[in-house]
C-alpha cells in the first residue's frame, strides 16, 4: 500500500478527547454528580469527501483501495432472479 496520505486527513481515534457522555442535573434531592460518565474513542460526525475519478482510479491501482475486501460477501440472488431483476 502506498504510503502517500494525500487522499485522506482522517487521523487516528486516540487523539480525539474525551466526550461526556451526559451532564446530568442535580435530582430532586439535590445531590450533585460531579463525576459525569465519559465515553471514549467515540466516531466523528461523519464528513463528506470529494474525489476525482482519476484520484480513486489511482488508489485502486496501488492498493490503496480494495474492492475484493474479505469481509465483502458473495452473490446472494441466484442466476434466474438475476437475470429477471430490473435495472434502475
């Protein structure tokens, strides 16, 4: 795989900090929590990216994108429901 990191800026989970988890209020009682429960390693808000045919063509030429990835599963329809299938 290349090792050119040109295509994308996604950095590693580690660096991201910590989010609460809630904040929670003082209850009826008033007793206060002061320790909120945090979650981490937590995703991102998805972005969106755009990229030349050429750029895609390019990783895909040095490995940089699979699309025969392991966990890709096989043809689920069989050959008759395929060929009867319209095409959108």
């Amino acid at each position: 795989m290349s090792d050119d990191f040109d295509f994308s800026d996604l950095t590693e989970l580690d660096d991201e900090p910590e989010i609460p988890l809630s904040q929670t209020s003082p209850s009826k009682r008033g007793k206060k929590n002061d320790n909120p429960q945090l979650i981490t390693g937590a995703l991102r808000i998805p972005r969106t990216a755009n990229y030349s045919a050429e750029s895609l063509y390019s990783q895909m030429v040095s490995g940089d994108i699979n699309l025969d990835a392991d966990y890709q599963r096989d043809v689920v329809w069989p050959d008759t429901k395929q060929i009867g299938a319209p095409i959108i």
